[in-house]
C-alpha cells in the first residue's frame, strides 16, 4: 500500500467521508495491543495505515478497519461451518 503525506486540509476533507483514525483509536476498536498490532502488520495480517500524517504518525481509515473486522468474521463463520 502506498504511503500518503497529506496536508491538515486535505485530512478534514477526507475525514468528512471516511474517519481517520490513530493507533489509539484502532486499539480500542479492535481490541489488541499496539504491540499485536504492529507485528501484525509485519506479519501481513492486520492491515497497513492508510496514511501517514506529518513524518510519523500513522492512521487509518475506519473502512479499513472495519474491513478487517468483517473478513475476521468471515473467516471464524467459515472455519465454525468445517467443523
């Protein structure tokens, strides 16, 4: 996933159509640690931030999130229908 740099006024814009959300915010929605979610990223199973605001802070956006969430689903029903 490309990194994006955008500007203060370009994150409101887009925050209008989907949140942007910090790594505190993610921890809360999924419940896991920054450490989970970290090596989940290097490990390829949790999603990438979206964006990058300034030099280091990294987000996502709630469509992701909520993604990610819902293919977690998926899979649990999928693997409960095997068994």
């Amino acid at each position: 996933m490309q990194q994006i740099n955008l500007t203060l006024k370009e994150l409101i814009k887009m925050g209008q159509e989907d949140e942007i959300l910090l790594i505190a915010d993610v921890m809360k929605i999924t419940k896991l640690s920054t450490t989970t979610i970290w090596r989940g990223i290097i490990d390829g199973d949790f999603p990438k931030n979206d964006l990058t605001i300034g030099k280091s802070r990294r987000a996502w956006l709630r469509s992701t999130i909520n993604n990610y969430i819902n293919e977690l689903i998926e899979k649990q029903k999928a693997a409960n229908a095997k068994s």
